[in-house]
C-alpha cells in the first residue's frame, strides 16, 4: 500500500463531515416535504369543516336578525352554503369518501331547498 499524503488526509478528514452533513440535510428535507404533502391532503378536509363551521354560525344569525341587518345576513348565509359546495367538491375530487360527511352534506343540500320558504 503506497504511501497517503497529508494533503490526500486532509482531503478525507474535510470530506467525510460534509458527506455526513450532506446526506442528513438531504434526509431532512425528503422527510419534510412527506409531513407537507400529507398536511396539503388534511387541508382539504380542514376546509370542509371550516365551511360547515360557517354555516353553523350564518343560519342562527340570519334568524336572528333585525330587518336592517337581514339582507347582509342572508348574504353570509348563501355564501357560506357556496363555500360549503365548493369545499364538499373539491373533496370528493381528491376521492375522498365517508359516509357521515356525505349524510351531513345531503341533509344541508335537502334543507336549503326549503329555506325559500322560510325567508318569505
């Protein structure tokens, strides 16, 4: 075995915490762009939640309003029932299924249909 040089040692003393250094962050990196994606498909579950969150809110404020404040109340309450729609679609889209969410979202749609009646 032939003789290493000091510059060839210290060359290899140099390399080998930067090679350590390199692959932890590369690691580091993978495993936090995994937590991301996993934590992008919960948002759409989020948003859904947020939205029926929102309509919880609108329909008893829309009830109790004066008739100064009741066009602006109704207001919020289609457009949290529009939320809710749009946040339900993009739901399913992802191929999302579950049947409490699904009886909840039809219960919703069937009772809209009825509200015309109330707000008359």
């Amino acid at each position: 075995m032939g003789k290493v040089s000091i510059r060839g040692l210290l060359y290899l003393v140099a390399a080998a915490p930067l090679a350590a250094f390199l692959w932890l962050s590369v690691q580091s990196v993978i495993d936090s762009y995994a937590e991301y994606q996993r934590l992008s498909e919960q948002m759409v579950v989020q948003k859904l939640a947020s939205s029926g969150g929102k309509i919880a809110q609108a329909m008893p404020a829309e009830s109790f309003a004066t008739p100064d404040t009741r066009a602006a109340r109704r207001k919020a309450s289609d457009a949290a029932i529009e939320e809710l729609r749009t946040a339900y679609a993009s739901w399913k889209a992802k191929g999302h299924t579950d049947e409490a969410i699904d009886r909840s979202y039809a219960f919703i749609v069937e009772k809209e249909k009825q509200l015309a009646v109330y707000r008359t």
